[in-house]
C-alpha cells in the first residue's frame, strides 16, 4: 500500500512500486492522485500540458506505466519519499509558489498604532508591510 500526498489531497493506492527511486502509475491512479492526465502531449492540468523529455521517454514511461516521480521533478517540482517508498509527497515547484504569493491580496482591516492613530491596509498597498502580532494567552 502506498500513501500519496499531493496538495490537499491523500490517496492511496495498492500498488507498489517498482523500486525505491520510481513512483510507477497508470493513468487511472496518475488521474486520481494528482488531477494531472496522461495524454499523448504529455502530463496536461486543465488547459495546460508539459510535454515528457523525449530523450528520457524510456527512463519515464514504461509500457502503461509512468514514472510519477520523474516526471514531477522533470517539470521542477520537489518529489519526497519515506525509506520504504511507501510514503511519497509530490510538492509544489518554488517558482509556482511565488507567483500563488506574489498574486494574494489581503483583505483591507484598519488597526491603531501604539499613539492610538488608525492605520488601515490598503493605505500601504504596494509597499512591503510587515506586521507583528501577539496575544497574551
């Protein structure tokens, strides 16, 4: 039994691997672990497909099967794995994580200052604002 974490989602699936380094999925279990399908194009997620290394193909893709764990790092994505290769984690690639961040807006809230004068958050939009919070339990 494998256990496969990926975003907010846990699958298990009760097919081994093939050894410790690959992670070897059908379609159906790629699909149901990570949304990603399998086409002939490549891995597609909604309107976007990131094609396999062709010089690799063999290293990637083995008869119906696809090395997972390759194929995420092929696209720059972390790829984790307990010592039994029965725990894997399929992350999110750094630079996917810094357009999510950069794109996020906070909701506007105002706050007083320790002099008691009212600062609200939309008023330092497109600065850098780093804001300490603490409470006393």
């Amino acid at each position: 039994m494998i256990t496969l974490l990926h975003e907010q989602r846990e699958t298990r699936l009760a097919r081994a691997p093939d050894d410790g380094a690959a992670l070897w999925l059908d379609r159906d279990e790629l699909e149901q672990a990570t949304g990603w399908t399998w086409k002939p194009e490549g891995l597609c997620l909604a309107d976007t497909c990131v094609p396999l290394p062709r010089a690799a193909d063999a290293a990637v893709v083995r008869g119906d099967r696809i090395d997972v764990a390759a194929a995420w790092r092929h696209m720059g994505h972390p790829v984790v794995h307990d010592a039994g290769s029965e725990r894997w984690v399929l992350g999110t690639g750094a630079a996917q994580r810094a357009d999510a961040l950069a794109s996020l807006a906070a909701p506007d809230f105002t706050l007083p200052d320790l002099a008691g004068r009212s600062h609200r958050l939309s008023d330092y939009r497109g600065r850098k604002v780093f804001l300490a919070t603490w409470a006393s339990w």
